[in-house]
C-alpha cells in the first residue's frame, strides 16, 4: 500500500525528475556505495536525516554512536530511509574560548545540510547543553519535519555514599579543596564518581533542562529527557523516535505547527518548576526567535517567577536524574502543572497528539522526588528578571538563593528582599583567578563579585565564569557563596546566588564598564532594581575613561559570531538568521 504525503516529499526533486534522468543518476549512484539502490530511492520513501551529534570529543552525545542503529532501525521499519551525517560538535567542558561559540556555528551548519541535502525528516540527536537548541533553531529555519532524541543523563553518581552530581559536585569540591578539608588526589575522585556512566550531565544542569525544554515545546516524544543513557528504555526511545520521524515526514508536522508562542510559555513554566538553568534564559530566547515567536523580559515574571520548584535535584535539591526518571520524568512534572492549571495543554506536538492528551495518566511515582503542586520544594522560584543603571536586563536563579545569604545581605532590618553589598571587580576570569585571594583586595562576606568582558562579544561567546567561588580565607572561615554579577553566564550545575546575562554587556558599553572595586550596589528582589549607588556625574567622568580590553579574535570564527550575535537578553543570535524561516518551501535549484 503506498500512502500519500500531506506535502510532497522534497526529496522528489533530487531523485524522480521527470525528463532530467541526467541529474537523477548523478544524485543517485554514490548512495550505492553502502547499500542503498537508486529504485529504493526513487520509490517515494521520505529520506529521514539523522543528525549525529555524538563524538569522541562530544563525549556526552557520544552514545548516538550506537542509538543511531536503533533509530535507523526504526525509520526503516516505519518505511522511510535513514540518512546519518554529522553536526558540528558541541562539547560544553572542553571546548575554548567557551562552547557558546558553537551554538550558532551547529546551528548554521545544520541549516545548511537540512536545506542542501534531499532530507524529508529529520531526527535531531541532542544531550550536552546547546546541542538541543541548536537543532531546534535549525529545524525551524528550514521548517521540515524533525524530531529530537536525546542520548539521557549518566547514571546517578556515588562517592562513599554520597550523590554526586555532574558540575554540582565540582563547584562543591572546590570550596572544600580552598577550605583544605580536601586535597587534589580526593578532588579528581569525587569529580569521576559523579560520571559512572555514558550520558550526559546527571544534575538538572544545563543538558537535562534543555531537553526537558524540548519535552516541554512538544518536540520529542513524552518521556525523552529522562531515561539514563543505558537504560534499555533508552534504545527503545530511539527506535520509536526513529519510527515516528518517518510519520511526521509524512503528516508534514512541521516545527511552524509545534512551537507556537504558548509552547514557549509552557517551556519557561517548565523550567521553574525542574530548577532549570539560567542558560535556558538565552536558549529559549534563541529557539523562539528562530520560530518567529516574540519572548519578552517581562513573559519571564509573569509565567515563569511565580511558580513552585517541584523537582529536588541537584543543585537546587538533592537527587539526580535516575531517580527523577523513575519517578516519572518530565511528563510527571507537566502532568502537575497541567492539573493545576498552570500548563497550556492545547499545544501540539511531535506525537500528533497535544500536550494534554500525551500526559494523560503521568502522575509521579515517587514523591520525593517530584513534589505536588500544592507542596512544593520552593515557592515562587522562578527567575527573577533584574534591571537598573549597570545594565538593561540580568537573570537570577531564585531556587538556589539560601536563607544564609538572605539574611546576610539585608539592607536594613525588617526590609525584605534588599541587599547591599560592596563591589569587587575583575576582568575576565584570568583576572579573577590572578587576584581572589589577594589580601590587598579586602574581601570580606559583605562583598559581590562581579566579572565583565565575559558576555557574547567580550569573551568572545559569553562563558559560564559568572558563579565565582570566595577567597579560601572565608572558605576557611565557613563563607562558602557570595553573590555574584556578570555579563558572562553561569553553569546550569551551579547553585551560586548570582545576577548574570547582564545585557549589555561590559564590552558593547553596557555599565558594568563603568563599575569599579568598592562601590556599594544595592539590589531590591521586590522591584527588580539592581543599581550602583554611583552619582550621575560620576558615572559620566568613568564613561569617558573607556570600556574595558577584551582579548581579540583568534579565530575566523570568532571574528564573524563577534560581527554578527547579538546580546545574551536577545538569545545571543546571529542577529540576521533571524530573517531566514521556512526556507525549505523552496527546493534549491540543481
Ligand atoms: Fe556535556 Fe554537561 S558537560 S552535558
Ligand atoms: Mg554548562
């Protein structure tokens, strides 16, 4: 039984050109190479691209070396043909200046194939932080129909009975290591207990929040964020992800008809209630832009800041991804926000089924893990949006500020929610490093740490430097956080109390130029202010001073993102990307 495209499939126009046999053969032969035959392709079969994101130097993607037998099981046996190809890899730890750089850089690229190439489909393959965005960026620049597959998390780490978790423990190793309750030898343990396992990240850092975001969109299959990487439900995952590409080729679902304003709330609703990342302020930003759907400053406030934290893991809570898988996953999570009224379940997605109809019957299992609605975690912990006269737009991650730091910082007595604290100022994380434990400096557990020059044109990418630990003298003295602004972002594993995506930034001349060590900076959580209490005039003599150097291009690359991204409080986008949408509708010419 041959079954008919909602859309006619673009493949067609490669492979079965009526009168140009000429073109058809030449596009055909070289597929013979490993077994696929030109009738096969010009049968009418959807091709179904798989996007391979896994490397040896992408280590926590690297096991969609093996998932793509299942998914490419899956497409055949749902009738269409799997084509993998490699992205450009992303590997979050290891990458210099910083992995930022390569989001927009995959996702370019991405573009690039998913257009030039006779692809109907596409099954994205995604795990370690901006893989997921920068496929779904992709995807909806072209607009064909695609579908993400994330590797999942590693399997809980164990260190002398301890949870361990990717990056949280790290952070939390490092003031013991400055406190000397540690030694380096004890260090590099604990940081290998906390990956036993391929995956990714088993912490609600970076990597789990985007694909639970991509739950959360509607663009992979109910249950994909969760499930450890070598659980068997995982090959199951990408088999029935690899089947069900070949269905959305053929409905023609496309990421126009999934990611809709609403979907976007849905994700930033989601984000507050797993302790999402801070990096998904840019990402979601990024995604929506692409889709041509506007997220304002405000939409953070009115649909993300109020609601509960009911997920406790790492490094907002306690536990890590096995146990949230086995307590039910993202779809658990929804199913709580839904029944709440707080989830829009009208949305579409890749199931063909809205969000309300995939969540049905997904109530949590183990509620320690994922709290009810009504007996959350954390009330209102969301992110709070910041703004004043050093800078337009900054982020801080409400469900990791402790009541130790609440009470520290308190302005005057009785007036909650105002902090004021004097400034220490680096540039650049070389200067940081260079001087935190300089005496000199006088930091005591009334100071802020700030760090410019980190943001997308001044690092150049905008690093995860903005969660900076104390001097080891107040390690040693028990301080083991204080706040923290930047113009850089931060680690998703982090439970820092930080203010960062400071847009703009040091480097375009936003005002954390201008700040200098020792100024009092007063931040209101009630309103939202965030000021250095600086005199006009003042400020106007420092402006004049200049903006801080940053390091300059090293790379042809990183001349071009300069050249062409914009600031983190806009998604850090290749600004003229944003133009180009759909471009599938039209085949490029032979
Ligand atoms: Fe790749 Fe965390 S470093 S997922
Ligand atoms: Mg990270």
């Amino acid at each position: 039984m041959t079954r008919t495209p909602a859309r006619p499939f673009r493949s067609r126009e490669w492979f079965d050109a009526p009168g140009r046999s000429d073109m058809t053969a030449l596009y055909l032969e070289r597929f013979m190479n490993y077994g696929i035959t030109p009738d096969e392709l010009r049968c009418g079969k959807p091709i179904i691209g798989i996007a391979q994101s896994g490397s040896d130097i992408a280590p926590c993607n690297r096991i969609h070396l093996e998932l793509a037998d299942r998914i490419r099981a899956g497409i055949r046996d749902a009738g269409g043909i799997p084509m993998e190809f490699p992205m450009h890899p992303i590997f979050e730890n290891c990458r210099r200046p910083t992995a930022a750089l390569d989001r927009n850089l995959s996702y370019m690229t991405l573009v690039e194939i998913l257009n030039g190439y006779p692809i109907d489909g596409v099954v994205i393959t995604t795990g370690c932080d901006k893989t997921t965005p920068a496929g779904i960026m992709a995807a909806s620049t072209v607009d064909i129909p695609a579908i993400t597959l994330n590797g999942g998390p590693m399997l809980d780490g164990w260190h002398e009975n301890e949870l361990v978790g990717s990056g949280t423990v790290i952070w939390r190793s490092r003031r013991l290591l400055g406190a000397g309750k540690i030694d380096e030898e004890e260090f590099l343990r604990r940081a290998a207990d906390s990956a036993p396992s391929a995956g990714h990240c088993n912490t609600m850092g970076t990597a789990s929040t985007m694909n639970a975001i991509s739950e959360a969109l509607g663009m992979s299959l109910p249950g994909n964020a969760a499930i450890p990487a070598p659980y068997r439900e995982r090959g199951q995952m990408a088999y029935e992800t690899g089947r069900r590409a070949v269905e959305i080729a053929y409905d023609d679902l496309r990421p126009s008809k999934i990611l809709t304003r609403e979907s976007f709330l849905n994700a930033i609703r989601v984000t507050t209630a797993i302790g999402g990342s801070s990096n998904a302020q840019p990402h979601i930003v990024a995604m929506a832009r692409h889709a041509g759907v506007e997220i304002r400053h405000e939409d953070w406030m009115e649909h993300g800041y109020d609601l509960p934290l009911l997920v406790n893991m790492q490094p907002a809570g306690k536990y890590l991804s096995e146990r949230f898988h086995r307590a039910g996953g993202v779809p658990a999570v929804m199913w709580e926000l839904l029944k709440a009224g707080k989830l829009d379940g009208g949305q579409m997605t890749v199931t063909g089924r809205t969000q309300a109809e995939n969540l049905e019957g997904r109530e949590a299992k183990d509620r320690e893990v994922i709290l009810p609605f009504d007996k959350p975690l954390k009330e209102r912990a969301g992110f709070l949006v910041l703004k004043g006269n050093l800078f337009d737009f900054a982020i801080m991650k409400t469900s990791v500020i402790s009541e130790e730091f609440r009470r520290r910082y308190l302005a005057e007595p009785g007036r909650e929610g105002i902090f004021e604290a004097r400034a220490i100022v680096f540039d650049g994380s070389d200067d940081y490093h260079h001087r935190i434990n300089d005496p000199g400096l006088d930091i005591d557990e009334h100071c802020i740490l700030v760090i410019r020059g980190s943001g997308p044109q001044g690092w150049p990418g905008s690093a995860e430097v903005v969660n900076m630990q104390p001097p080891d003298a107040l390690l040693q003295r028990g301080i083991t956080s204080l706040p923290t602004l930047g113009d850089g972002r931060q680690s998703g594993t982090s439970d820092s109390p930080s203010i960062l995506n400071a847009s703009p930034e040091s480097a375009v001349g936003g005002g954390l130029a201008w700040l200098r060590t020792g100024d009092t900076i007063r931040i209101d959580l009630n309103t939202g202010r965030c000021d250095a209490l600086v005199e006009e005039a003042e400020i106007a003599r420092r402006e004049g001073e200049g903006i801080p150097e940053t390091p300059a291009s090293n790379t042809p690359w990183e001349a071009l993102y300069r050249e062409k991204t914009g600031q983190l409080s806009e998604g850090g986008v290749l600004e003229f990307a944003i133009d180009y949408r759909g471009t599938s509708k039209k085949v490029p010419r032979h």
